[in-house]
C-alpha cells in the first residue's frame, strides 16, 4: 500500500516545508518585537522593587512612559511612542474612556526622574478619571 | 564514472549542472546562528512587575477620607526616609531596613484584627488607594490657601489597617518613593496614599 509507513521509504529532506516553518518563526519573533517596542521604552531604568507582584499580561493597558535624560535634566512623558504634554495626556485619556474603553495605566517611570513628573502623570491621569495606575518596577 | 568526472573538469566554473544537493551542515551553522541571536536576545528581556496604585473612579467629594490612624512617610529631597516626621533611613541604604522594622512593628501592632486579612493579601501588591482629583479637592480646599494642594487623599478602605501616606519630595529620585512602596507591599499595608504638590498652571 503506497500510503503504509515503516516500508523502508525514505521521505527524505524537505527543504520547503522547513523554509515556511523558519519564517513563520521569524514573523513571530518580529512581531513580538515590534510591539514590545512601541509600548515599552527600553531607554528607561525601571526601579527595583522586589515585593512588586507579576504582571497581569491580560488585562488591557495603556503605558505611559517617563524617561529621563540625565544629561539635559529633562523629563520627557511618552504615551504610544510620542512625546505628550500632561493636558494632552488628559485629553487622550478622557476621550478613550468615554468611548468605552478601560484599562489600567502602566506607569514605566525612570527610577533616576524627580518625582513630580511622576505626579503629574498620576494627577493627569487622575483628571482623566483613570481609575488604576499601576507602576512597572523590576525584580533586581 | 570516469566520463562525469571528465565533463566536469572540462567545464569548470559552469554552476548549471552541478547539483550541489541539499547541504545539511550548513544548514545546521545557519540554524545555530538564528538560535544563538534569539538566545541573546532573550537575555535582553526583563520582567517587569507591578506596583498597583488604585484611584477610586467614583470619588465622592463630601465622602472623603476619615482617616483613623494614618501615618507619613516622608521623602527627602536627597532621597532621605522619614517615618512621621522622624528621620529613618538614609539616601544610601536602597532597601530601608528600618523603615521596614517600623511598619512591621506598625502592622503587628494595629494589624491584630486585620491579620487574616492582610495574610490573605496576594503575597506583595500594594493595592494603593487614591482618591481622584475631583474627590481631594474636597480636601486641597481647607488647605489651598498654602498654594500647595494635596494630589491624592485617601478614601476609606474596603479593608482595614493603618493608612500610610507617601509624601515625596518633588525633586526627589522617584526610585526612593517606589523602594517606600516596596517596604509597604512587602510587610503588606495596603492603604496607601500619594501627597504631592499640584503643578503651578
């Protein structure tokens, strides 16, 4: 029977199959890739903080990014990959949840930053109703 | 045989009908490379966890906070603890031993009636409750008159416990006030507010 196995036939190697399967990895990695660069500020120095609890990866968020530029002494607040201005901030906030959506805010502050930048974000998002804010900080 | 290997040589260079096969080893080498690049950028990622912070949607302006026993912990601008207005660790110390001591002292003390609660607190988030700007306005009112107005005030508790506000320096490294947020999750007090000075318009 042609379609029996254990005949002895050897199937050889199928250079076409291996190729798709290696490309879809690669698609994988770079989609992985790219969302965790338009989210997440890899510039930034998270705080320590070793009691901080697991991420809940399912639940929607909208990332705020603080990063410090320590040569300049400037604060720059980033929300989906551009610079934003607090009452800006407010604004996009207040006008995505009164279309219905809710998630929490991700604030990634550079541990490095003065503190009242990080106010003003949580007082901006406060203004905007945000009801959780939560604050990304690193193991070690 | 004899012939192939004649023909070959007669045409060298000619790729047309040389029929290199299929390759494995290099292959493999290439195989390896892409497994060793995403190795190495797998040890570029870190994990992030999360101090929760909560404000309160519905803050409800008259329902403000009566606080029972609330106690403060203050931030430098150097980066210096101070617990109630006694000064406590230094800039240097990251991990804020005597911080900690205090606050386990604190919740032993007044944690007696709470301790089922807080041991089944999920090990170490700081559920952080703030009320909205709209409910510390409420607040910020009785003490606007000092230009500097509280961003956050506490809105009671579903559960219980002392209160500990946090009240950084604006000019402070905002790494002192999450290693602050840290001792509390860890010796796990739950309600925790934030003060802080509105921005000048």
């Amino acid at each position: 029977m042609a379609a029996s196995l254990g005949d002895g036939d050897d199937p050889g190697f199928q250079i076409a199959p291996m190729i798709d399967v290696l490309l879809v990895l690669l698609i994988f990695f770079m989609s992985i890739a790219s969302t965790a660069i338009t989210r997440y500020d890899p510039t930034i120095q998270l705080p320590v903080a070793p009691a901080a609890a697991p991420r809940e990866e399912e639940a929607p968020v909208w990332v705020v990014n603080v990063a410090w530029d320590a040569v300049t002494a400037r604060a720059s607040v980033r929300f989906e990959e551009q610079d934003i201005a607090l009452p800006q901030l407010t604004a996009v906030l207040t006008e995505r949840r009164s279309r219905g959506g809710s998630a929490r805010l991700l604030l990634r502050g550079d541990g490095a930053v003065p503190v009242r930048h990080v106010q003003a974000v949580v007082a901006a998002a406060a203004a905007a109703g945000v009801a959780e804010i939560t604050f990304a900080a690193l193991r070690s | 045989m004899i012939a192939r290997r004649g023909r070959r040589r007669g045409r060298p260079g000619t790729l047309a009908e040389a029929d290199p096969g299929f390759q494995i080893a290099p292959m493999i080498d290439v195989v390896f490379v892409v497994l060793v690049f995403f190795m190495a950028l797998a040890a570029q990622i870190r994990v992030e966890r999360d101090l929760a912070l909560r404000l309160p949607g519905a803050a409800v302006p008259g329902a403000a906070a009566l606080p029972e026993e609330e106690y403060t912990v203050a931030v430098g601008p150097l980066g210096e603890i101070s617990f109630n207005d006694e000064p406590c660790d230094g800039p240097e110390s990251p991990d804020l031993p005597r911080l900690r001591a205090l606050l386990d002292a604190l919740r032993a003390a007044g944690g007696a009636s709470t301790a089922a609660g807080a041991s089944t607190a999920a090990g170490a988030s700081a559920v952080v409750e703030v009320s909205a700007l709209a409910g510390a306005s409420a607040l910020a009112g009785a003490s606007a008159a000092g230009g500097a107005s509280a961003v956050a005030g506490m809105t009671p508790g579903r559960d219980e416990g002392p209160v500990v506000v946090i009240a950084s320096d604006p000019a402070s490294r905002y790494e002192r006030t999450i290693a602050v947020m840290d001792a509390l999750a860890s010796v796990g007090i739950r309600r925790v507010s934030l003060a802080g000075e509105e921005d000048p318009p």
